[in-house]
C-alpha cells in the first residue's frame, strides 16, 4: 500500500523540514493551505515547489469567521486565537483523508516554539479537538512527545525523527542545510490576526451595530481609520496605490470623496452616514491633502454614481485623532 500524509502547510521553514523529512521515508506529501483572508498562501506556494510537494489551496474563510468571533480558548496577544484556528485546520485536514487517500497528517509545528499555541497542554488540545487523536504527527519534535499512530504502526521511523524544541531556529538551519533547502521566507508576518493594528481595526468591526462583508475585511488592510459612531466609518488613503483599492472596493451606497484642485487621499464613507459624517469626511479629505493651512480646497463627492462639487477648508490633524482606530 502506498502511504500518504496530509500536511498542514504554512509554507514556513518548519513546514518545508517537516514534509521533506516524511517524504525522504518514502511516505506520499500533499501540502494544503488553509486560506482566510488573514493569511495568504504566496509563499507557501514557492516553498512547496522548493521541496516538490504537491500543494493545494483551501478557502476556510466562513468557517474560520465563526471561529475568530467567539474562539473557546480565547485569543493570543492581539486578535489571534492560534489554539482555535489550528484545530480547525486539522478538523478540515481530517475530513480530507479519505479523498486525499492519505492515512494521517503532518505538521511543523515544534515544542515550545510558541509559548502559548505550542506547549505541550495546547498541542493536546488542538489534537483532541480536531478529532485527530494518534493522527497527527509533529516529525520535527516527535521524539520529544508521545509516539503517535503513524509510528506505533511502523508507517514511519520514529528513530529518524527529531526532537527539536523551544524558540532557537538554530537546529532547523542547520537541518536545512544537510537536506539542501537554501529558499525559505522568513518567520515573521504571516499571520495579520497577530498584528496589534490590524486587530484593533478588526474587533472595532466586530463592535459595531452594522453586518459586514468580506470588503470590509480587506479595507482593515489598509489606510487610515476612523470610527465616527456604531454605524459610520471613514476611511483615508495613504498613497496611489491604496487610493486605488479604496475605489475598487467602493460599493454603490458608499460615499467617495477626492480633492479636485490639490494630490490628495480618496475618503471612503462606509455604512449609515448623515449631512454631518459626509462634512466631517470632507474636512479629513482636506486635512490630509497637499491643500495649504486655511485653504479653501474644491472635492468632489460621489455616491450611486451621482457626483457633486463642494468647497471647504480642512482642520489640525491632531484635531481629528481621537476618532481614528
């Protein structure tokens, strides 16, 4: 029989080690990657064709949502419920089995790498909630846990194993070398829930009175943000590029504002807004253009493609901080 594993591929270093280490048993790899809008698989794609696994994309973002607004284990230091989502993952993993044809799954997480996700009580957890009890098998610490099914059965030889632990990346560079893998990314910046802006912008989301969509999730990656009441927000580019992105996420009921006669920041009027959030909005759109102190600047104003032209001067920025996000 051919054996076959699953692995739970972030596209890391510790990944990469740990597919290449089960398949150098002989044993069949098929990386996937559990796609949210938090998490992109860019560089797991490249690192998979670094080691020549096969690689697949999932989209786990409505299962995912549901998860991140009320984890079970709570969060991490910022908007991150690692525990939670890591026993989602391998949730959707086993439910995969059968179809992959694979007989268990791998992973390269390490022992003590993360204090909080990856101590031994959180492994057990992550595992047991899964459903994956003896399935899941961690080949970079393996020798420093209980044998899992894989090894009690012989699929795989536990004596060639590891045992790293703890937070020094040391031993995986120096394995590295030995299996010539020279291409990986490095280990910051992969996940934005661990990102203290980003989490702040996403549980003010989460807080306000309106429903959202997955637009409202990809405009947190950008710009500036400012809550002006439960059900109004506004929201400032910072440059051409996210201009650019606030226009292409624009919907029909947004309002959209951009100075006429001086370089300035496309505005985004987002949710339930009145006669006194569209002037707050023409003042910041003025305020964080190239107009002069005092200067009267011309904007135009769109909404349901219906556009109009007005005039106003903007204020101090300091002035306009206690509502940004």
């Amino acid at each position: 029989m051919i054996m076959k594993a699953l692995s739970v591929f972030s596209g890391g270093l510790d990944s990469m080690l740990a597919a290449a280490l089960i398949q150098s048993q002989g044993i069949e790899i098929q990386a996937l990657f559990f796609e949210t809008p938090f998490f992109s698989p860019q560089k797991a794609i490249q690192s998979a064709e670094e080691i020549g696994v096969p690689f697949k994309v999932i989209n786990i973002t409505d299962r995912h949502m549901e998860v991140l607004k009320n984890p079970r284990h709570g969060y991490g230091g910022n908007m991150n419920p690692c525990i939670d989502c890591h026993a989602l993952m391998f949730r959707i993993a086993g439910e995969m089995l059968e179809q992959e044809s694979a007989q268990f799954i791998i992973t390269g997480e390490v022992l003590g790498q993360r204090p909080m996700s990856q101590n031994r009580k959180a492994l057990d957890i992550v595992e047991t909630e899964s459903g994956l009890k003896g399935l899941i098998l961690r080949p970079l610490s393996a020798k420093c846990l209980s044998p899992s099914l894989p090894e009690k059965k012989g699929w795989v030889d536990r004596d060639r194993l590891m045992n790293f632990s703890g937070r020094s990346r040391k031993p995986q560079i120096e394995y590295a070398k030995k299996l010539n893998i020279t291409q990986y990314p490095s280990p910051a910046g992969g996940c934005l829930l661990t990102d203290k802006i980003f989490s702040r912008r996403l549980k003010d989301l989460f807080d306000s009175e309106l429903e959202f969509k997955l637009r409202d999730i990809e405009l947190l990656k950008i710009g500036r943000h400012f809550r002006i009441n439960p059900t109004c927000k506004i929201i400032v580019g910072r440059n051409s590029s996210e201009n650019q992105t606030i226009n292409s996420l624009s919907e029909e009921d947004d309002l959209l504002l951009q100075a006429v006669s001086v370089p300035g920041p496309t505005v985004l009027v987002s949710g339930i807004s009145s006669p006194e959030t569209d002037k707050l909005a023409a003042v910041m759109t003025v305020s964080y253009s190239d107009a002069g102190e005092d200067e009267v600047t011309e904007l135009r104003l769109t909404r349901k493609n219906q556009g109009i032209i007005l005039k106003t001067k903007g204020r101090i920025k300091s002035e306009l901080k206690h509502y940004m996000i």
